[in-house]
C-alpha cells in the first residue's frame, strides 16, 4: 500500500448528502476478477453522457476539478454496498483523500484498507472547509497526515483528528494481514480456549 | 469482575484476541463466514499472490447469488460474460481452498442471508462477517454480523480475524401492537425515516420492545437487515424461544448434547439490567402505517396516504439540492398524493422480503386477481428451498394464476448484476432495500415498501395501500 505523507493537489466539492457506493461505482464495473481498470467506472452515470463523451455540468469534467486528488463530501458518503470496487476506483482516479463530516462504516475501513485517507471534521470546520472549496480559485490544497493539518491556500489551516491506529497504517502503508500473522500465537491460544468454551462453534 | 453490559458488547469482548489500542480497536475472532462470487475474487487472488492459505476453510460458506440467472429453466453457467468468469473463479478457489460451495443448481443455493440461516450455519452468540453489507440479518438470531470490503475478507481467510473498531451502542424500543396490514419492513422504514440514512452510522443497534418480540425470526431478520440503511453496522435481537425452535434440527445446527449445552448458553445473551446504550430511541409501533418511499435514499419515506414533499420547504440549501434533485431523479411533482404514483413493475424479492412468510403473505393477497396489465410483476424467491416449499405449498401457482413471473432464487432485480435489468423511466414496487439511483438500473426509478405492499400496487398498478384490499377481501 502506497504511504500517506503529504499530498498536494486540487480538492474539488461533492456535497451532496448520502452517496452510495452504486452511484461512485455503478454494478456494470463489478463483473470482474482483478481490480484492473475501475477507473472509468467511478461516477460512470454522472461523470459519462449516453455517448461516453464526458458531462461537462459534472464537477469533475471541469477545469480546476478534473485533477483533484481530494474530495470535500457531504454526510454519509460511501453509504450502501460493501464492494471495495468504489475505493479502488477513486485510487485509480487519483483520489487520496476525501474529506467530510461523517462516512460509513465498511466504506471507510476499505478507504483506510487501500491508504486513502478520510478526513472527519465536526460540521462548523466542515462548513468553512465546503465554502472555501467551492471556490475554483482556493482549490490547491495539501494535507499533511503527519501534522493533521489541511492547508488552504492564504493560510487558512484545518487541523483533523485521526486515530494513532489509522494514522501510523496510512503513513507507513502497511500489509495488515503480515502484521496480523505477527500475533498468530495469541490467535492460536484464543481460538483454542473458546472452541473448548462454546464447542458448538468448532 | 464487569459492570452491567450491553449484548452487543458481550459479543465483542468474548470474541476479543487482544486489544490494538486504547482507543476501542480489538484484534477480533470471527466465528463463520459467508462469501459470495463477485466481492471475493480479489481476496483469494490476493491470497495467491501472497502464497497465504485460509485458517479454518469450514468456517465458510460459499453461495452463488449476484450474477446468476433467475430464469425458470436456468443452467449452470452465469448469464453474462463477467458473471460467468467470477462464477468459475469462485468454484475454483473453494476447490483450491477447501471451503463448502453451493452452485447456481445446488438445491441449497439462494441469496447469501436466506441461504445461512436456512442451513443453520450462523447461530447466536457468533461473530459473522461477509462480504455484502446486508450481514446485518443475522442479528434476527443474536449473532452479531457485519459486512466487510474484500481486502477484509481476505484478512478474515488468512487469519480468522478482523481488525474492529468498538461501536457505540444505540438501543431502538418498539413497543406496543402494530395495525392491521402494517409489517416489520414498515417498522424499520420508520424507524430509518425517523433517524435517517447516516442516524446509526458509528452504532450498532440492539432493537427489544413488545412489538418485536411478537414478531417471527423471518421477520425480525428483515428488521436487522435494514439497519445498515440507517448506517448500522450490526444489529441484534436477543434471542429467545422462537430462535431455538428455528434453528432447531437445521442441517449445521448443533445436536444432541452439544445442542443442550448450546442452548443454556444462549439463555445468558441478554443485556444486562441497568447497562447502558450511547442513545435510545423510542417508537410506538401502534403508531406506524405502511411506508413508501419517494426518493433516492431509504429515509426519504412517506405514509401511503402522504404526499411528495416539497423542497421549497427544507430551509437548509445543502439539502434542498439534494431533494430536488431526488425528486428529478424519481419524476415526481412536489404535492402528488403516493397513492397516484403508477408503475411499470413490482418486484418481490431480496434479502430484505422474500422467505418463506413473505411469500405466504403476497399469496394472500394476490389469489383470485391479475396483476394490472400495464405491470410487469416478478417474484424471486430467496432460495431455492423457498421456491421448492412455495411449490409444494400451491403459492407458485397463485403467482402463475395471478400473472407474475415466478422465478428461481438469486439477488436479481434487487441490483440488477445479472440480465434482470430495467430500462431507464421504468417504475418499479420493490420489497428490496435500497432506492438509489440507478440501483435497479440507470435511471430506473425505484419505490420500496413491504411486499405486502408491492403485491398491491401490482393488482392496482399504482402504489396503493393494501389495507383497502385487504378490508375489500374481507367484507
Ligand atoms: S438481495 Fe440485494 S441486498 Fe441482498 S445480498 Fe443480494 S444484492 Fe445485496
């Protein structure tokens, strides 16, 4: 997994409430095997006209926002679906950090899976954040993981929490399940003590 | 040696290996899980690649059911190119890894969460994950199941277990009767329209309440299973008589001694006296009336003798946007009585409504009438066993009789990754759980209700509200 430091690039605004994972990657980019080519696929319904020509009323079909590597969500993003197709997809996009007021609960463990950081912040800072964001000409940003710091241009700074847990897995990209194998004995001894408590569950 | 707890956190601490940190991360035993074919195939390739095996290969089960066909005479090939592959490398890695695999003409096969408590693999007081958010079900049985991305699942294949954060705990109280015609699926849509789509994001739910103990296992499954649709991210019931005499002689449940012994332990899953919850809410059931929905999210629900909303109401401008365009999305006018919306389609299946009692409760109301002729009317069992006791209990034939499309089991219509897809404007009823654009194809248009409901509006060929039929029958 690619490591979080800090990232520089163009933050683009989609604050709608409650985007699912079926609108971020529509069902028709999920017939495969690998995770190959699910770039496309993001947003396909909105980004896309029936004649594959991009829509240009999508915000990310329009100058500065075609480069953003950073979202500003509203409410609930990535509710819905479990499918990880919609995290490798915005990956693939170039998206390495959305940033909202709240995000759902499998949609942000596969976020944080595959090194792209969700930056929570309480509603007020959002706001501010959203309106800024919205603004073509403030949409250079960087974050900066290590500080929890979001700088906006003229200096206006966002500092956000995350859990040392998250955190110290996005800044070093690690292999979760290597660093689960490391503790195989304490697995071991668990699975033992509570097959033998609860055989039922063997 | 602890305070009064919660069952949900009961759960989490008899399945803790070790804590991560102080701040609610566990390193978490997961007890069964369920994989399908389209959200694992990264996961074993990932397991290949590494060079990894799976721990415990017979604590998983794996079912076809996104992408196949629900053709009454269906083979055993996927319909679709991409269907097909997944399917084959989903055989594939169960040969490979050992794990039990039902396919697509397995008389076992069947959507994921009507297929494992039907074969009495999840039992109370488990931790079960699977790949599809709609886990969540097996709450109706005091486990604790939650959905997972795929490089999660690979993570469970490889090591048992899962790297957990803690949720707070939010206890819903549903007390008291519910009226004639209104259903569990009525119950959690209000419960979902009252604290909203993202309202239990971060929590887990425990429901109780008289309403619920009244209700069937079938029943209280499609109330856990609809909790994702308010953000949970696990919802129980503690179990009680009913759960035992269901899962009682299914073929993986526990039997003889272990049976006994199993049982007394599941007598103790109960919250405390006196634990405490994060929040509390509370509905009176008595209160309830069947819902239906007008927008894009599951809360954007009314009563079927409600109207459309209208937007030049909402004050905040964020969430105006967001209904207008819903309701452009839905073409719907602001002020249109539900009752006056007309349909195209009725779909009767999902995870969510198509056991065994949901189909004993559409043929109530469907003998001896026609689904209107502008409708097209489908109903997919959720399993093959439920299509099989349908059969043998005369409702297929209702359905014939009636003009619905009665169909073999699978997830179908209710996302459409197989060739039952609508096209855009179509208007669909559904007993399914999500209304979100393009869900049941690009710009179809998607209502969900109860299935009692559904089969309503396809006798009527408009939403309308089945107490009235209901009355009409009667009298
Ligand atoms: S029936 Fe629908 S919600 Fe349920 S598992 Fe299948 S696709 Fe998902």
């Amino acid at each position: 997994m690619e490591p979080f430091l800090t990232v520089r690039g163009v933050v683009a605004p989609m604050l709608a409430a409650n985007i699912d994972t079926d609108v971020i990657m529509p069902k028709q980019f999920l017939k495969g095997i690998d995770r190959q080519g699910l770039g496309r696929g993001v947003f396909f319904d909105q980004r896309f006209l029936k004649s594959g020509a991009p829509d240009p009323t999508f915000v990310l079909n329009q100058p500065p926002w075609q480069d953003a590597r950073f979202l500003a969500v509203g409410p609930n993003f990535g509710c819905g679906s479990s499918r990880e197709h919609a995290v490798w997809g915005l990956k693939q996009l170039g998206i390495r950090a959305l940033i909202g007021t709240t995000f759902a609960g499998i949609f942000f463990d596969n976020c944080h899976r595959n090194g792209l950081l969700t930056v929570e912040l309480d509603r007020d800072a959002f706001a501010g954040f959203a309106a800024l964001a919205e603004d073509p000409a403030l949409a250079e940003i960087a974050i900066d993981l290590e500080q929890q710091r979001i700088e906006m241009p003229a200096g206006r700074v966002f500092e956000f929490a995350i859990t040392p847990i998250e955190k110290d897995a996005l800044l070093r990209g690690l292999d979760a399940i290597g660093s689960t194998l490391e503790k195989v004995d304490l697995i071991d001894a668990f699975e033992k003590r509570h097959l033998t408590a609860n055989p039922w569950l063997a | 040696m602890h305070g009064p707890r919660t069952l949900y956190d009961k759960l989490i601490d008899a399945h803790t290996v070790c804590p991560l940190d102080d701040r609610g991360h566990v390193l978490l035993y997961v007890d069964r899980q369920v994989l399908n074919e389209y959200t694992s195939p990264q996961a074993f390739g990932g397991l290949r690649e590494a060079g990894r095996g799976v721990r415990r290969p017979q604590t998983h089960l794996a079912v076809v059911d996104h992408v196949n066909s629900t053709s009454p005479r269906r083979r055993a090939v996927a319909p679709q190119e991409g269907g097909a592959l997944q399917v084959n490398y989903f055989a594939e890695n169960c040969r490979a890894f050992d794990i039990e695999y039902f396919d697509i003409l397995d008389p076992r096969q069947g959507i994921e969460h009507v297929v494992a408590p039907e074969q009495g693999f999840v039992l109370p007081g488990m931790v079960v994950a699977a790949g599809d958010s709609h886990t969540t079900t097996y709450g109706a049985l005091g486990a604790l199941g939650f959905g997972i991305g795929t490089s999660s699942i690979e993570h469970l294949l490889a090591t048992q277990t899962l790297s957990y954060k803690r949720l707070k705990t939010l206890h819903v109280i549903v007390e008291g009767a519910t009226g004639f015609g209104v259903t569990s699926k009525d119950i959690i849509m209000a419960v979902i329209r009252q604290i909203g789509a993202s309202g239990a994001t971060g929590y887990a739910i425990e429901f109780s309440g008289s309403a619920i103990a009244a209700l069937s296992i079938e029943a209280r499954m499609t109330i856990c299973n609809m909790a994702v649709e308010a953000g949970a991210r696990g919802a129980l019931i503690a179990p009680d008589h009913k759960v035992y005499d269901y899962l009682a002689g299914r073929p993986r449940a526990p039997r003889g001694n272990i049976w006994r012994q199993a049982v007394a332990a599941w007598r103790q899953l109960k919250t405390d006296p006196g634990a405490r919850f994060d929040r509390v809410v509370s509905l009176d059931a008595g209160t309830i009336e069947p819902l239906v929905t007008w927008g894009t999210s599951p809360d954007q629900a009314a009563t079927i003798g409600g109207r459309v909303p209208d937007p030049a109401g909402e004050p905040d401008p964020q969430r105006r946007r967001d209904l207008v365009r819903a309701l452009r999305y839905m073409g719907l006018k602001p002020g249109t009585p539900m009752i006056d919306v007309e349909i195209t389609h009725a779909f009767i299946g999902s995870c969510t409504n198509s056991r065994i009692e949901d189909l004993r409760e559409v043929a109530a109301i469907v003998k001896g009438k026609r689904v209107c002729e502008t409708v097209r009317a489908m109903i997919v069992p959720g399993s093959t066993a439920v299509r099989a006791q349908a059969q043998a209990e005369g409702l297929g034939q209702i359905f014939v009789d009636a003009g619905f499309e009665w169909r073999q089991s699978g997830c179908s219509m209710c996302l459409g990754m197989n060739d039952d897809v609508l096209k855009p404007g179509d208007r669909c009823a559904s007993s399914t759980n999500r209304n979100f654009e393009g869900r049941q194809g690009a710009g179809v248009r998607t209502h969900l209700m109860s299935p009692a409901m559904v089969a309503a509006a396809a006798l009527c060929g408009h939403l309308c509200d089945v107490r009235a039929l209901r009355r009409e029958a009667r009298a």
